[in-house]
C-alpha cells in the first residue's frame, strides 16, 4: 500500500467513527446538560463550595463566575509550580527552579485551554504539578468552555428570560459526566497500547537504536495524555509531546489520540440541535465543520505528501521533523486536526512542515479553530459566525436577519464583529510588536519569512488557545512568556463575555415565526454561505501577514 493510499484509508477510517458516534454522545451530553436531577457526588461538590444548584445566572453572573474561577486557578497553578522544589516526586533534590515569567505563562497558558509550553515537561516539572496541577486544569478548563457553549445555546432556545444556566453545575457535571468517564477508558487503552503510567523519576530505561540504554523519567504520563487531548488541551508530559513512545507508542494509539481530540467538539452540534429543538439545525452546523475540516484534512496531506521541503526529491514527501512510526500522512493528519481544534498537541514539528503544509496549520487555527474546534468553544464560535452570516444575507435582501427565531438587531451584530476582531488584534499586535524588536528577532530560529512564520504561529497560537508552536522560535524569555500569556488571556476571556452577552441579549428576546422572507438555516444553501462567510473573513483579515511569511517561503 503507497503512503497516499495508507494516509486516505486512515483519515477515511477517523471519519467514519466519528460520524458513528456523532448521535450516541451527542444526545448523551444533551441528556448530561438538560437533567434537572443531581448525584450525589454532584450534590457534594455544591455542598463543598457553597453553590446553590437550582439558582439560574444571567450572562453577567456567569461570566463573572467564569473570571472568578479562572482567576482563582491562574493564582493556584502560579504558586503551585513556585513551590514544587519543597513537593514529593520532584526531579532532583533541589527541585528544578521556574521564574515567575515562565509560570506565569504556564498558570495562564493551562487555564485558558491553551497549554503552550515554555519549558521541557519531564525535565521542568516534578509529578505532584504535572498531576495535581496541570491535569487537573486539562480537566476544568476543557469543562469551562463546554459550560459557556451550553450557556450559548440556551439563549438561542429560550424565550423572554435573563437566565443562561448555572456555570457552577455546567463545570461540575461537564466534568463528572463527560470528561472523567470518557478519560478514564481512554488512559485504559493507552496503557494497552503501551503508554507508561506509574510514578517513576528517574528509572525508566529505553533501549536506543544503538542498542545502548536511555534512562527516561516515567510518571503519571496515560491518564494526562487522554484528557490532553479529549479536552483539547495539548500540553504533553515529555517535551516532543505526542512524538514521545511513552505518550504515544503506536500508529493505532496515534489514531486513538486523534479520534479523542476530535470527538466531543464534532458530536457537540448534535447536543447542540437537541436544545434548540431542531436535529436539522444541528446537521447544518456539523455540517460547516466538516466541510472546512475536510478541505483541510486533503490540503495538508497533497502539501506535505507531495511538497519535498527539504529533503531530496526522490524520498516523496517532507519527512524532516517527522516521527517515523507514524509517517508523513498520518503525521499530516494529526498536525490539522491538532490546530482545526484548539488542542495544540502534535506528533511531528510544525517548524519543519513545507511552506505551504505550515500555512495550511496557520490559517487553520486564524478561522477561529471552529471545523470542529475545541471542545465548546469550537461550538460557540461557529453559531457567532453564523450569526454573522444571516445578517450578511439580511443585508442582500434588505431585511432583519433571523436565525432560529431570534431576531439579529444591531446589539447582537456588534457583538459578533467584536468577538470576531479579538483574535486577529491581539495576533497582528503581538506579532507586529515582536517584530519591532531587536532582542526578540533573535530568538528566531530562522531568518527572513520563515523567522516572521515562526512569530506570527507563537502569536496566532497563544490567541486562539492553540497551544502548538513552530519550534524554532525560543520564547522562553521574560518578554515572550508575558506577552504570549496575555494574548493567552485575552483571546480566551474576552470572547467568551461577549458571546455570553450575545447570549443573554438573545434570551431577552421572544419566537418571530417563519416568513417567506426567512433564511432556512438548515439547508446545503446555508452550509456553504457560512464556509464562505468564515474564508473570506479570514483571508481578508490575515492574507497581508500570510503573505509576508509562508506563501513568500512558498514562492521563493
């Protein structure tokens, strides 16, 4: 079988499972999100921090409950990583020292959902801040942005009320419910395929090519490796991430970690379409993402399986920078499904993609990371984008626009420009700024449109909770690592209290019945408005930058 025919049968083989449990998840999570009842673990955990279950927030008290329990998990992961010098299971015995700058960035880069690492995981941290500390933010984090999608689906469906939810049981069943049961089962098969899980420091011994001995620190690695990528976190216990036997020992684990990165955030408009009372809404959602996934999936493949970069002509394919227990298609497929969501982990350096496979994982994670994104805020990005395109069609025919009987007045468009205009500002700011400065060019790997690709990805990423990086920009510098934790914070907090506002302004609002001049919303029509609506809004916004770095490399 040829490496072309090898990478399509496992894209097609992924499809196909997620298509399988598209429905049985994605009513599950409905049936999760909609339940009036509580467990009593549930009930507990409400006890333990003086929640009062059956009280409903408006979109002001939620995201204040977001910021609030964002803030108090930034200051806790800080002091934890300050500290771990005086933790049990740390790497040496003086503990290994973390500035402030870098745990700053890491507090911040974990809680945001982004997990961009500054740092070498089993040469940096001990395994009371890997397990304790940074697993336990895969988990809340991941549970937050689902919490804010439910709560932004609720304004879609409900009518003449100011309550969007309560944030507090949102993140604790989203976590009970969702994300440990399926994490759990996931670190079992891990652990079958071969991934190390045990708390090890220093004697966990590899054999090397050379048939010599490597000794390797082992630890808590199967059970953060799931919930890195169910949660579309990303952050890998070993510095090479997913590339790393003991993460990822297989090409049947490097598929099971794909299909896992991928599968909430594509059965989520399933959930999604349940609550607003149309299944049909829902396949059109669905349907967005995997038409622009799908296009991305073919795209990286051609580039990389048929671009040489490098490496000579007659090898076929862009092998540098390419784990080869995986290859290059599958290698391909992970690097766009890793940046399609907001999940960053990678099995291959970006760094070393050809021109063009490398402007491909821009431009996936510069639409917004919502084909099918990360777990919640995937969603809630495309309903804004879709959002903006009924107004677009209300504007060809000299209408209100409607979209699931809610109308779309001027409060509710300003909102979604503005949610839409966070993340390109703070990535041409930051990368603009960078570039201004002498001390931070050095830490370019790489000259010329390369060394701008290599800012712009550092930027793009951190802004859009990605999290992966082209590997050639050394960031761990006092600079890089506060201003990469703002854009951090910003691009994960400021969008999230402008579309819970948009929420709760739709809420507000009654049902406006049908009319002839209605926009179906559910058809193949309006599937193809909104891939079209988010390409274009992308390409006009980032295509100067593109320009300058990787589609310059490409033409050279």
């Amino acid at each position: 079988m040829s490496t072309t025919t090898a990478g399509i049968v496992f894209l097609a083989s992924l499809v196909i499972a997620l298509a399988l449990v598209h429905v049985p998840l994605g009513d599950y999570m409905y049936r999760v999100y909609s339940a009036t009842g509580h467990s009593r673990v549930e009930r507990g955990v409400y006890r333990l921090i003086g929640v009062k279950p059956g009280v409903e927030h408006t979109w002001g008290v939620y995201a204040r409950s977001v910021l609030a329990f964002s803030a108090v998990s930034v200051l806790l992961l800080f002091f934890l990583q300050l500290a771990q010098g005086r933790l049990p299971l740390h790497l040496n015995e003086q503990g290994t020292e973390v500035t402030a700058a870098l745990a700053w960035n890491t507090a911040v880069s974990f809680v945001t959902n982004t997990n961009w690492q500054n740092y070498g995981g089993e040469s940096t941290y001990g395994h009371v801040v890997q397990m304790s500390g940074l697993a336990v933010q895969n988990f809340v984090s991941a549970a937050v942005g689902m919490s804010v999608a439910m709560a932004v689906v609720r304004g879609f469906a409900r009518r003449h009320t100011g309550e969007l939810g309560n944030f507090w049981v949102d993140l604790v069943r989203g976590t009970i419910r969702i994300l440990l049961p399926i994490s759990f089962v996931a670190a079992l098969v891990l652990v079958i395929g071969g991934a190390v899980q045990n708390f090890h420091v220093h004697d966990q011994v590899a054999n090397t090519v050379a048939g010599g001995r490597q000794t390797l620190p082992g630890g808590p690695v199967a059970s953060q490796e799931a919930i890195k990528n169910l949660g579309t976190n990303g952050g890998g216990f070993y510095n090479v991430n997913s590339a790393h036997p003991f993460e990822n020992p297989t090409t049947w684990t490097n598929w099971v970690e794909i299909f896992l990165l991928l599968v909430i955030s594509f059965s989520l408009p399933r959930t999604f379409g349940r609550m607003v009372g149309s299944r049909k809404q829902g396949l059109a959602i669905a349907g967005v993402m995997s038409t622009i996934a799908m296009v991305s999936w073919s795209l990286t493949l051609f580039f990389q399986l048929r671009h040489h970069g490098t490496v000579p002509s007659a090898v076929g394919a862009s092998l540098e920078g390419v784990e080869q227990r995986f290859g290059v298609a599958n290698s391909a497929v992970f690097a766009a499904s890793t940046t399609l969501t907001s999940t960053g982990s990678v099995d291959s350096f970006h760094d070393s993609y050809t021109s063009l496979g490398g402007l491909m994982l821009l431009f996936n994670m510069q639409l917004g990371e919502v084909a099918p994104g990360g777990v919640g805020s995937g969603l809630y990005g495309m309903l804004v984008l879709a959002v903006i395109t009924v107004f677009v069609a209300g504007l060809m025919v000299g209408r209100t626009p409607e979209y699931l009987g809610k109308k779309i007045t001027p409060r509710e468009i300003k909102l979604a420009a503005a949610y839409f205009l966070v993340t390109p500002l703070l990535v041409l700011v930051g990368t603009g700024t960078a570039m201004t400065m002498s001390g931070q060019r050095e830490r370019m790997a790489n000259t010329g449109p390369h060394g701008l690709s290599e800012v712009l990805y550092a930027f793009t990423s951190a802004a859009n909770n990605n999290g992966s990086a082209f590997a050639g920009l050394s960031g761990n510098t006092a600079w890089f690592n506060t201003a990469l934790g703002l854009a951090m914070a910003f691009g994960r907090f400021l969008p999230m209290i402008l579309v819970l506002a948009l929420a709760g302004s739709l809420a507000r609002q009654g049902h406006t019945p049908e009319s002839i001049g209605t926009l179906p919303t559910h058809r193949p029509q309006f599937v193809g408005m909104v891939v079209g609506v988010t390409v274009i809004l992308v390409a006009l916004t980032f295509l100067p930058a593109l320009a300058l770095g990787p589609l310059a490399e490409g033409i050279h």
